[in-house]
C-alpha cells in the first residue's frame, strides 16, 4: 500500500488527531481528553468559517450591515432595517436542506 493510498483512507476525525498530534508532537492525553478538548480547537476554527461565510452572504443580500470598526477592532455587523420585511418572510420559511 503506498502513502497516497494509506493517506487517502483516513476517515476525517483521524485525519484531525493525527494533525494535532503533527503540530503538537510533545503532547499525550487519554480518549477523553483528545474528544472533550483537544479537537475543539478544529471545531471552533470550522464554526468561525462558517459564520463567516454566512456573515458574508448575509451582507451581500442586503440582510446585515458591516461597519467597518476604528483601529485594530474587528468589525460589527447589524441587521440593515430597510430589509427587515424581507429578512422576516426568509427566516419564516421552510428551510429548504
């Protein structure tokens, strides 16, 4: 079997151990800890992707407003209220997955 192969059969949770362990090659923890803490790190960073994708979107069908902070703050989003009517009938909808 060579390493294309072996590297393409790994399911994705192992993928993301394996990963960890790449990056952090001094550290040990049990079942526990590698499930309850240790990959909430890949979680949080596959949230903030998304939500960010989804702010994005948000922004670009006129739903939210990004204002655009002072500084180094990051910037604030809101809900653009000229279109509130149409934000309301969107989120009343059937989701359509």
């Amino acid at each position: 079997m060579g390493e294309e192969s072996r590297d393409t059969q790994l399911p994705a949770r192992a993928r993301e151990i394996l990963e960890h362990y790449l990056e952090n090659p001094a550290s040990a923890d049990t079942l526990e800890g590698i499930s309850g803490w240790r990959l909430l790190d890949a979680i949080v960073q596959r949230r903030v992707e998304e939500t960010d994708t989804a702010l994005r979107s948000l922004v670009a069908h006129g739903y939210l407003q990004r204002l655009a902070a002072t500084g180094a703050a990051p910037p604030l989003y809101q809900l653009n209220t000229s279109n509130v009517d149409d934000a309301k009938r969107l989120v009343q909808r059937p989701d359509d997955n």
